[in-house]
C-alpha cells in the first residue's frame, strides 16, 4: 500500500522539477525548458521517501550519495534527483523518471539498488515510502 507523503514531500518535487530545465549545461545552452523534451509523454516516474533512523542519519547519507552517479550512468534513466530535507537531516526524496515500468523495474534489480536496499533495515526508519506516477507533458 502506498501512503500518501505530504505536503513536504510536494514541496520538494515540485523544487526538483523546477531544476529540471536547468539541470545540465546542455539543457541551459538549449534554453528554458528544453530540456523537457527528452521526457516522453507516460514516462514512468517516481517519489520515494526514507527517514534515518535516530543516530544513523550519516551512515544513511553515506550509503545513498553514491547512488546518484550510479543510476544517472544508466542509459535508461532520463532524471534522477536525490534531495535531502535542510530542517531534517537524514529525510530524502528521491525523484526519478524511467522511460517505463519495465526500465524502472530493470533499475530495481540493478545490484547496486539491491545492496542499497539490503542496508536499510539497519538504517532507515521504517523503509521506502514510495509513489509511482504517470508523466504527462502536455503533448496531445
């Protein structure tokens, strides 16, 4: 069952997408928003949520960082933003989008996400909240 995160949690997706335009130098140079274009109509997105633990908020933090290079190395992951909440450390959201379900799922089993995974009972508070959504852009 996916619980609903908040309002928090809307906040920090919607400054996420806000970069997106200005992400790279490459979508800059392009001008505002084009960078957009890379994204297809019913695109597989997502919004996951982990806590620390009480006291593990840096284990946490050093175990999640090197994701970010990992899953932006995939070929078939179009975003991939890891944020971290100022007022509480050790709360992240991620915020990816994956062409489909089948490129998200493949994600999932890559190792580095599976040992990712594995650390966490010891670390997170109460797992991965997660959203799954459709990406729609506007395009007819």
């Amino acid at each position: 069952m996916i619980k609903p995160i908040g309002l928090r949690v809307g906040l920090s997706v919607l400054t996420g997408l806000a970069c997106i335009a200005g992400a790279t130098s490459v979508m800059a140079q392009d001008g505002p928003g084009k960078g957009y274009s890379q994204v297809p109509q019913g695109a597989f997105s997502v919004v996951a949520e982990v806590r620390a633990q009480p006291g593990k908020e840096a284990e946490l933090r050093a175990v999640t960082l090197p994701l970010v290079a990992l899953v932006r190395s995939d070929p078939k992951n179009l975003v991939y933003f890891l944020q971290e909440d100022r007022d509480s450390p050790g709360h992240f959201i991620f915020y990816e989008i994956f062409g489909n379900q089948a490129d998200f799922e493949a994600h999932n089993a890559m190792p580095y996400v599976k040992d990712w995974f594995a650390k966490l009972p010891a670390l997170a508070d109460g797992g991965v909240k997660m959203m799954k959504m459709e990406i729609h852009t506007g395009a007819q």
